[in-house]
C-alpha cells in the first residue's frame, strides 16, 4: 500500500497531466487537501508531503483541529456554512467555498469587517437542479454579484459546485462544464473576474481540470477511506 508522500506525489503526476491535456499550466490548478474527519497528526503528515492548502467541512471540528496543526499553512471552508456559525468561520478561514445565499454573504461580509479581513468566497452554484443540494441557480448569480459590489469584506473570486455523484467521471463533465461556461458568461456581464472554478474532487479531479477547475478537493485519495 502506498504511503501518503506516493499518494500526493501520484495525484500530482495525474493533475499534471490532466493539465497537459488541456493546454495548461500545472501552476493554474491548486491542490486541496480535504482534511475533514482526519486528525491533526494526518494533517501534520500531508504538510510533510508539501501540501499547504487544507479543506474542512464543519466548522467546530477545524477549529479544533487548527489549533493543533502548525501555521503557515491555509485553511477553506469548503462545506455548508450555517448562519450560526458565521463569526467564527470568519475569524478561521481564508476563503469559504460554498456561499449560498445572499444572507449568508452579508453575514460573512460583517464577520469579517469585525476581523479586520477581507475574505474570499466562492458562489455555490446547484448546476444540476439537485432538490438534495445547496446552492444558487445559475439564473440568480447576476443579482448576487451587484450585492457583492456593495460589501467591502468580501471578495467574489469565483464559483463552486458539486455534480451528482457517479461512478463515471465522465459522467460529471456536463456539469463542470457548465459551470465554467456560466462564469465566461458572468465575466462579460459583471466585470467580475471570477477566477476560481471550485469543482471536482478524488474521483473526478481529472476531468473537472480538463473543464477548467482552479482548485480540486481531494480528500480520500490523500488520506485513505473515513471511518
């Protein structure tokens, strides 16, 4: 069985080429490590393979993870934020990927102005009309970014989303697409540049490159299976 340092090295080797086949840069995607349900001695592991980007999904247990974990390394919100844990969200992360509602934004807004921060967020975006998911539809983004021009603590670096699960990666590519054709759309329409695609993960990461993701989120082919 493979040690953690082979499994990064191996997801590198396969965004690298995923890149290549795409036309792009190895240094336009960024790696994120989703460290949600593993203990700090794993996180520590990771930052010894020269990972330095960390996902978690609950916001109590990165809080207490984080105090554990060595600095210099950052930390995304990449899982629901509920309102009431906005301020402490805030004071933790250094971008929050799955904004869902204009609420949630001024929140978050607010808790960072009391930080003394600007945070970085990305729009989750329901591009597959999933009753069961969060997320804006694709038709409300334009409002959402003219209330965004208003917020002086956020910054609206681009979208997220989450296909159906599948089997197929194949099969998520529709979706990834779409999200990408969505933001060149609203990069014309907002002069917002949007330049994050938050999208795919350990099954699919490859696919959602070649769609044009900024950052993958990639937990289980880094850590091994959750308990």
């Amino acid at each position: 069985m493979d040690g953690m340092q082979e499994k990064v090295d191996k997801i590198l080797d396969r965004m690298a080429r995923a890149c290549e086949r795409a036309g792009r840069g190895v240094d336009e995607v960024r790696l994120i490590a989703v460290s949600k349900t593993y203990a700090p001695d794993r996180v520590c592991e990771a930052i010894g393979c020269g990972l330095s980007v960390f996902g978690e999904s609950r916001v109590p247990e990165a809080e207490a993870k984080i105090a554990m974990c060595p600095g210099g390394v950052e930390w995304e919100l990449i899982g629901h934020l509920q309102s009431n844990k906005v301020n402490r969200a805030a004071r933790l992360f250094d971008v929050i990927h799955a904004v869902d509602s204009i609420k949630l934004l001024n929140k978050i807004n607010g808790a960072s102005k009391e930080c003394g921060k600007i945070m970085r967020v990305c729009l989750e975006v329901n591009v597959s009309g999933e009753a069961s998911k969060y997320g804006f539809k694709a038709e409300e983004i334009p409002e959402v970014l003219e209330v965004a021009t208003t917020l002086m603590n956020v910054d609206v670096v681009g979208l997220m989303t989450i296909p159906p699960f599948t089997p197929d990666a194949e099969d998520a590519r529709p979706y990834f697409k779409q999200l990408r054709e969505l933001r060149d759309e609203l990069v014309e329409l907002s002069g917002f540049p949007l330049e994050e695609l938050s999208m795919g993960m350990s099954g699919d990461f490859e696919v959602a490159i070649e769609e044009g993701a900024t950052c993958v989120r990639v937990g289980t082919a880094i850590f091994g299976t959750r308990d």
